[in-house]
C-alpha cells in the first residue's frame, strides 16, 4: 500500500466535502419543542410555549427540564387555607428559633466581654493599690524619662503620682 502525499490540490475535495455536510446540517428543520392541543382539538406545534389559556392537560410534548405547573386548589377551597398557615407556622417557629439563638449568642458574647473588663479592672485596682502604697512609703524613686535618662521623682513628681494612682484605684476598685 503506498502513501500519497496531499498537496492542497488533493485537499480541496475533502473541504467541499466537509463544507457540504455542515450546510446540510445547519438546513435540517429545526425540532419543535412544545405540542399541544387547542381549543378546536388541532394539534400545534411551536418552539414557544402555549398561550395561558391551554389547560395543562392538553400540553403533548415540553422541553426537556421543564417540568408542569403545579395546579392551584379553587379559591373556595378548604385545603388552601389549612396548609398556607402551617407553613407560616413552620417559617415562624424557625425564625423564632434563630432570633433566640442570635439573642442568646449576643448575650453569651456581652457576657465575655465584660468578664474580661471586670478582669482588666481588678489587675489595675491591684497595681494602682500596689503604686500607692510605693509612692506614700517615702523611699526615693527614680524613673527614666524620654530621653532615656534616670531622674529622681520631686515632691511635686509624687504628689501627681499619688494623685493619678488614687484615681484609678477610685475608678476601678469598686
């Protein structure tokens, strides 16, 4: 068996070829997808739904993945009325039930924040007590200031001291 080699002259049948399938492809009448029957009882067919008025029943063919309407109960009817309330009862049961865990959450949340504050004070209660009795004691106290260098705190230096420590241990000793 031998090979040839194709030079464009020998592809040239084989494109028309292809260009002729996909053109009879493309000019297949297109499927249409809804059928139904009218009124008269003529069978119609289109790629557009039904008019409104065409009974659920009469609908021959649809689309596929689409599903019939769900038919509604007569409006005098007894079974509309019974089931729309317990499905609002359902709804509200479950929102009344994610109220009172978010409620709940926020409290538990209020709660831990503010053991934590109570915490925080107690620490600063009990270094502001702790500064005070330093500073009343009379002994000399030296601090580094911004520079980097260490002064001895004056009798005005410790009276501000004393002052400030009393006033957090005023407001977090309680």
């Amino acid at each position: 068996m031998s090979l040839r080699r194709l030079s464009p002259r020998n592809l040239l049948p084989l494109a028309g070829g292809a260009l002729t399938a996909l053109l009879l492809f493309g000019a297949l009448p297109a499927e249409a997808q809804w059928r139904w029957r009218d009124a008269n009882g003529r069978i119609t067919a289109s790629d557009l739904p039904p008019p409104h008025e065409i009974p659920d029943k009469d609908i021959l063919q649809r689309p596929a993945g689409v599903r019939a309407s769900i038919p509604l109960p007569p409006a005098g009817s007894a079974a509309a009325p019974a089931a729309a309330p317990s499905a609002a009862a359902a709804v509200d049961k479950e929102l009344q039930a994610r109220k009172q865990a978010a409620e709940q959450q926020q409290k538990e949340k209020a709660q831990a924040e503010e053991q934590r504050l109570a915490a925080a004070r107690a620490d600063n209660c009990a270094r502001a007590r702790q500064h005070l009795v330093t500073m009343e004691s009379g002994q000399r106290i030296a601090r580094m200031n911004a520079a980097g260098e260490r002064e001895i705190l004056d009798d005005k230096a410790r009276a501000e001291e004393i002052r400030r420590a009393r006033s957090v241990i005023a407001s977090d000793c309680r």
